[in-house]
C-alpha cells in the first residue's frame, strides 16, 4: 500500500554501494553490479539515491520516467532487467538539485514508499559519496542494509573510504565488501599498468575485517558504456571488467546475511 516502506519486513536483500568521496568509479559500480545480478536470473530493482550526481537513468539508458498504477504508486522504468527510480526522472540533468536536508528526506522516502516495488530479489542502492544527510536518512530508512564501499588502489582515496565503512558502522549496518575500481589498464602490449598506484583496496579490506570482493580494471569500454546507457557487463561480456563483476555478484550471493529475519515476526 502506499505510505508503507515495503522492505521493512520483505526479504529483499538491499545492497548499499558507498564510497568516502565522489570520482571513485561508484555509479559505474553499481549499474553493472546491478545488470550482472539481473543477468544471473535475479529479479532486481535499484535505487539512484546519489541525488546530487544522479547517473544511473543515462548509465542503463532510461529515458522515460516512472508511470502511475491504478493505486498512483509509481511503476519504475526498467532497462536491463534492472527496474530503477532516480531523481533524474523529475529533475532535467542540466538543472542542480537545491534542496535541504528535510526535502532531500522526504524525497528518498517516497522512492521507497510511494513505489510499486513488488518484492524483489535485491534492491541495490547508488549511495551519494560522502557521509551528509542522504547517507543518513536512507540508514534509518532500510536498517537491514548491507554495504559495499567502493575505492581506488591510491592511499589517499582509500583513506577516504574508510570513513563510510565507520560511518556504516555508526548507523548499525554491516560493511559486506570491498571494491576496487580502476586497479589497473592493460595497454596494446597486453601489460597491465598500475596507474593510480596498488594495495588501496585490500588494505581497506583489512582495517575494516571484510574481504576485497573485486578489482575492476581501467577500461575505456566501461566509462563509454556509461555514457551512452549500454552497461560493459552487457557489450562485453566475456572482458576483464565483465568478468570481475560477475565474480563480485557470486560472492555477494554467497555472503548469507549476518542477521535472520522472519516477516510473520513484528514488533508491536
């Protein structure tokens, strides 16, 4: 029904893809993190919640917004098999969203309220960088969260994700994984070439006790794919970065949540 966060209770697994600044590769993330689980037969539905940055309608190429159902809850677009609602449905992508922390509230909670979701196998959820009132207002929105903080290989960017991981933790929800993106670019000679440093990821892993789930190389394919709304897990699926997506999506589908819900269960 509308007005009703209808994964309170469902047993939707909600991925939060995080990262401690913007630049990180973490909408790219996300979007082919999303295919790929959509790709392994799971029904999936994202959420852009990156109000600010909103990428993911041109990432999977959604040009139409939500529809209406007959109770006028919002039919999300779907294109990949991955259903999506972002802000850029309401807000022209050449228009800054300037909004303070109440609208921004209110805003994500109807993405989640206000939507005829169903209940879906996963709902992954493109995270605004940082540590500000949307990273909170959607913690107290899905409590049963599990996050994924997204990194590049130099020191300084992982130093920066380290204070979304103790953000997470503040909030009470559990840092599944790690991601490392842009870890390498292999050149014509088929050497593979460190550009922005190495260990960033894995030494995050290691602070925060959650095992690096991928590296995801430097590839032009992935920044072109995003632009033009044809995600690289879809056009090259057998590549490198492809490749390591689909190892990430099994690992994420093997990592049984860390706390046991029951829907006939509620709290009165």
């Amino acid at each position: 029904m509308p007005g009703e966060n209808p994964f309170a209770h469902a047993r939707t697994r909600v991925i939060a893809v995080a990262s401690g600044k913007g630049g990180v590769g973490k909408s790219s993330v996300t979007t082919n993190l999303a295919v790929t689980l959509a790709r392994m037969g799971k029904d999936v539905c994202a959420i852009d919640a990156d109000v600010w940055g909103f990428s993911m309608p041109r990432m999977l190429g959604v040009e139409n917004g939500p529809d209406l159902d007959e109770h006028n809850q919002m039919i999300p677009p779907s294109a990949h098999g991955v259903r999506l609602l972002s802000m850029g449905f309401f807000v022209p992508e050449d228009q800054a969203v300037i909004w303070r922390g109440p609208m921004l509230h209110k805003a994500l909670e109807q993405f989640l309220t206000d939507v005829a979701w169903g209940e879906p196998d996963y709902l992954i959820i493109d995270m605004p960088p940082g540590t500000g009132d949307v990273s909170l207002s959607m913690s107290q929105f899905l409590p049963r969260a599990e996050v994924i903080i997204v990194t590049t290989p130099q020191p300084a960017a992982q130093a920066v994700a380290q204070r979304a991981a103790a953000m997470a933790e503040k909030v009470e929800l559990d840092v599944v994984g790690v991601v490392e993106n842009m870890s390498w670019f292999r050149g014509d000679d088929g050497v593979s070439y460190e550009i922005f440093g190495s260990g960033g990821g894995q030494k995050l892993a290691d602070q925060i006790g959650v095992p690096l789930l991928g590296r995801i190389p430097l590839v032009p394919a992935l920044r072109e794919g995003g632009d033009d709304g044809h995600p690289i897990v879809i056009t090259d699926p057998e590549g490198e970065a492809a490749v390591q997506f689909s190892n990430i999506a099994e690992q994420i589908e093997a990592i049984a949540p860390r706390r046991i819900y029951r829907s006939e269960l509620k709290l009165m």
